[in-house]
C-alpha cells in the first residue's frame, strides 16, 4: 500500500523528488467554487523557497508553481488539483559520492535497504526536505477553505539551538514580525541571537535545530473523529512527515508530566455567552475533538543532518569502514523554512476534519 497520500476527504498526493525533474502535489476533495490561481499558491510557496539569506541553502530555486487540472475561470471545480514546480538548480554530481556510502543522520541507509539500492539517492530523494513544497501547496490551498469559517493558522520560530523565547508572544507579535527576519520569530531580540547561532555553527562546519510553535484561533469545537482518526493525532502525523521532525507536543505537552491535575486541568467559563477554558494546557484539544480554544503545538526539529565534518560511515558494496565528507549545499539549520511548512501542515488537517465534519461545504457559494 502507498505511502505517498494523506487526508480522508481532502487528499494530499504528493510526488518527486530532490534532483529530479519536479516535486508536485495532487489535491483531492477540495470543494468546488473556492476562488484560487497560481499567485495565492506562489504566496505560500515564497515563504519556504531555498537561497534568500545568508543562513539558508545557496541553492537557487525559483520554485514557481504551475496548475494543471482542477480550476477554472479563477475558481476550483471540484477535480483534482494537480501542481507542479519545477527543479532548475541541481546538482546530482555532487551526490555521486554517496551513492553506495550512507550520511550519517540520512535516511541513505534505510531507504537503500528497503528499496534494494533503487531509490534515488540525489539530494535525498523522496526524502528531502525539498518535499515539503507539496506540504506547502497543499497547505496554500487548506488555508483559503478555513477562510471561509473563520480559522486563521500561524507558526513561528520559538527555539534555535540554545537560543529560546523566555515571554508569551501575542498573536499579533506572529503576525507582524514572523516573515520580517530571516530566523523567523516573532521577537526581534532573540531573532539576531538565533541567527547568530546558526552562522556560527556553518562556520564550524555544523549545524543546529530548534522548535517551531504553531497555532490555530477560531477552530470551531467538535473537529476530530476519536479514536483512530482524532484531530491530535491526524495532526501529528503530517508534521512528523516533515523531514527532521523528532517530537510533537500539544498544549502543556510534556511538562504536562511534572503538573498536578489541579495544576493541568483547563477550567471552564462563560464569556460573551461562550464557553471557554481560562487555560488552555490541553492545546485546544481533548479527547480527540477541538474544544474551541486557540490549537496550540510545538514541534522540535533536529539538527540539519548534512555537515561539513568528516565522518564515519561504511561502503554498502565493499562491507568496509570508511568516512565520508559531505559536498552539496544545505540549509545549517531547517528551522526557518519549516516555518510555514508548520503552517500548512496543520492548515491542511484541519481543513481535512472541517468538511469531514460539515463545516465546509463541498460547494463553496453560488455560481453567477
């Protein structure tokens, strides 16, 4: 069975790979009459593009979209989606070396095992973080449908290396400040601090990772269909399909452990003839099921795995010990691009259980 699609009633397929000749992704289930063209998917898309500054890849990447099915006249039709961008910049040569000889960290060795060495090994292949432009596509898409009940979806950089956020960062500080600096947080003083880290780890050869908060206001309660499908869970399946994701926490999270329940539970109260909770340690969902509070989650991020540092590793075709010093070019820290990758993850879920559960409808107003 394939594990390349994801969602039940909207469905990301997504394809390509690193080095080859494009990465796309197939949207299905998208409900017909959604205004949408190339430029609010190119929008998103810009957010997560390779060789903008000084602490991202130098690969050079226009990654402009192309649709090809599914719209018409400025709106979706309720076809599959299909969209491609195209790869200019490669440089399969470089890869060359570590063909029969896995990166320390990379999925090399796993996917060469599975795949019997048939797996394209050029950048990483289907393993790439270059995938997630299909994440972001699909995301482009997710946020606009959530427009239409009111549901607004941020991410921002909270952690890079040892560099944290130590206050509480408002909802209009991620708005404002998320895309105006290269690390992108939402507070300019730990912002130049980040950065700082990450040049000094490139300049040592090394690299650094960190923890990107997203976040959800206005999700209607109910989303989610407990037990298998709940809306925690869903979510935290697609990020951890982001190359490099080795944690999820919601709310609380983990500290959750160390708390009393007098100190976890999320009371209750009426505001503006509304339930709300006066904490919100549950991350906007329990049981399963939204519960109307902001959707709030952290994502921790491992450190770029390509390093300029020679390291150990072994030839698959002699069975000998050897080391490998790695050419190519890669991001010292994929903390800021994943930022809107973040977002779009958890836009799509969220998009996905909205017209599961009605919220959406499969046509989006009247045709005129």
């Amino acid at each position: 069975m394939s594990g390349n699609s994801i969602g039940r009633t909207l469905v990301l397929t997504c394809f390509g790979e690193s080095h080859g000749p494009c990465v796309g992704a197939v949207i299905d289930g998208c409900p017909a009459g959604l205004p949408l063209t190339a430029e609010d998917i190119q929008t998103e898309l810009n957010k997560r593009k390779p060789g903008q500054t000084a602490i991202s890849t130098p690969r050079k990447e226009e990654d402009q979209v192309e649709i090809f099915s599914g719209t018409f006249n400025g709106f979706t039709t309720g076809a599959p989606i299909c969209m491609i961008m195209r790869n200019r910049d490669v440089e399969p040569e470089a890869y060359e070396q570590i063909k029969h000889k896995p990166r320390p960290g990379h999925a090399d060795y796993s996917a060469y095992m599975k795949y019997g060495g048939f797996s394209d090994y050029r950048g990483g292949g289907r393993f790439s973080g270059r995938v997630t432009a299909s994440y972001v596509m699909a995301g482009a898409i997710a946020k606009k449908l959530l427009g239409f009940i009111g549901v607004e979806v941020l991410a921002h950089t909270v952690q890079i290396g040892k560099v944290k956020i130590t206050k509480n960062v408002s909802f209009d500080e991620i708005r404002e400040n998320v895309y105006e600096n290269p690390v992108r947080c939402a507070v300019p003083e730990p912002a130049v601090l980040m950065e700082k880290e990450i040049l000094k780890a490139a300049e040592e050869g090394d690299s650094v990772g960190g923890v990107v908060e997203g976040l959800a206001l206005g999700v209607p309660v109910g989303l989610g269909e407990p037990v298998f499908d709940s809306l925690d869970s869903d979510i935290a399946k697609m990020l951890f399909n982001i190359p490099a994701v080795k944690g999820v926490e919601f709310g609380a999270g983990l500290k959750a452990a160390s708390l009393k329940g007098s100190e976890n539970n999320d009371e209750y109260a009426i505001q503006k003839g509304k339930v709300v909770s006066l904490t919100n340690n549950a991350g906007g969902i329990l049981g399963g099921i939204s519960t109307g509070m902001p959707i709030v989650l952290r994502v921790a991020f491992k450190p770029t795995s390509s390093i300029a540092k020679r390291q150990k590793t072994v030839d698959l075709i002699k069975m000998e010990e050897t080391e490998i010093e790695l050419a190519g070019r890669h991001d010292p820290c994929v903390v800021p691009r994943a930022v809107p990758v973040v977002e779009s993850c958890l836009a799509f879920v969220l998009a996905d259980h909205a017209i599961r559960a009605g919220k959406i409808p499969q046509v989006l107003g009247t045709k005129k």
